[in-house]
C-alpha cells in the first residue's frame, strides 16, 4: 500500500454547494498506480460519490 495525500482537489458538482474536501489521505494498492493517478481520483469519487476534475498529490510513503 502507498499511502497518498490529495490536495488542491477541485470536484465535479454540477455547480451544486457541497462540503467536500480539498485534502485527502489515503492508501492505494501500489500495482493500481498509473502515470496519472486516475485512480487517486477515481478512489476519491468512489468515497466521497463525487467526479474528481482536478488534484495534486504527494506520496507520504516511501515504496518498497
């Protein structure tokens, strides 16, 4: 596991006002990193039901 923290995180709200954050942490299985991270995005709208547009992140980690 990789454990990430998500930050400067913009969500897809439909324009609605919703309290969601702008920093995460969380874990990831290491084999489902990519170039991108889509998938720290897609574990973000899976958790908080929301489409992620944008983020930064940071490995808080480091991989063995």
């Amino acid at each position: 596991m990789i454990k990430i923290r998500a930050y400067d995180i913009v969500w897809d709200t439909d324009g609605k006002k919703i309290d969601l954050p702008v920093v995460v942490e969380l874990e990831v299985e290491e084999e489902d990193l990519d170039e991108d991270y889509t998938c720290v995005a897609d574990k973000l709208s899976d958790i908080y039901g929301w489409c992620v547009s944008e983020l930064k992140w940071d490995e808080l980690n480091e991989r063995n």
